[in-house]
C-alpha cells in the first residue's frame, strides 16, 4: 500500500485548518489504498521520508520565507533523503499574510534540489481562508492520494 506523507507547520487556527481540510481530502472513501501518515514538521524524520512514496508539506509564509518549523525538517532530513526519493511525487500549500513569493521560492529550490516530481498544483494564497481555499485544500490531498494508487 503506497504511503503519502504529510508534513505541515500550522501554528495558527486558519492553517489548522487547511491541514486538517488537506488531511480530510486524503482519506476521502474513493482512496481505499493508501496510508497517510501525518507529522509536524519539526518531529518529521528521515525514516518518515524514506518510508513514504509521496509527500505533501504544508507552511505559512513568515518573514518571506518558508516557516523555521518546515526549514528545521529540510535541513535535517535533506541530504540522507536526496538520492533515495527523487522521483517521488509531492505538492505544497503555502498560507501567508501579505506575500508568499520567498516562500514559494525556497520551496521550489529545496523541492528541486531533492529531484521530486511535482504531481499537483500547489495552493498558494495570502489573506482570509475561505471555503474556495478550502475546498482546494480538500482537493490537493485528494489527489495526492491519487497520484500514489495510479
């Protein structure tokens, strides 16, 4: 059974939850086949990515960058990680206040450095969450489940 990893900072209500809404769209009843496993960032591991056959991170934009939290997790699982998954399929959400472009940068930096394959398009927005956002959110777990039983 393939494995989806989820890998979030969500310090605040609102990214709450898009995490949650993010979760919910990867355990929607049409994926029978595939075990989600969920971790905030700063307790995600090396063996969390080496286990999972995709992935899909989630941040806030803070100070035009990617959250401390999400960068602690690059920063300590990257170079054991590179070889082994690249190739693998993942997405990303990015919440910000007021601008998002640095994180949206980094993010495509460290993911490209990694070699992983975008599988869906990332939702990335600023301001209030709405139920569009969240409907997207639902979505974007949705089919990062199912990219893995494809």
């Amino acid at each position: 059974m393939p494995r989806l990893l989820v890998v979030h900072h969500s310090p605040t209500e609102n990214v709450a939850r898009l995490a949650d809404t993010v979760l919910a769209g990867t355990r929607d009843d049409a994926l029978e086949d595939v075990e989600v496993v969920e971790r905030p960032a700063l307790e995600a591991t090396v063996d969390d990515v080496l286990a999972a056959d995709g992935y899909l991170l989630g941040t806030t934009a803070n100070f035009g960058y990617i959250s401390g939290a999400l960068k602690h997790f690059f920063d300590t699982t990257y170079d054991a990680v590179r070889e082994p998954t690249a190739q693998r399929p993942f997405s990303y959400w990015i919440h910000g206040g007021y601008d998002t472009t640095g994180a949206e940068r980094a993010m495509e930096s460290i993911t490209t450095g990694l070699g992983w394959r975008l599988a869906a398009e990332p939702l990335v927005f600023t301001g209030e969450v709405t139920e569009h956002h969240l409907e997207r959110a639902y979505e974007l777990g949705g089919t990062l489940g199912a990219v893995l039983t494809s």
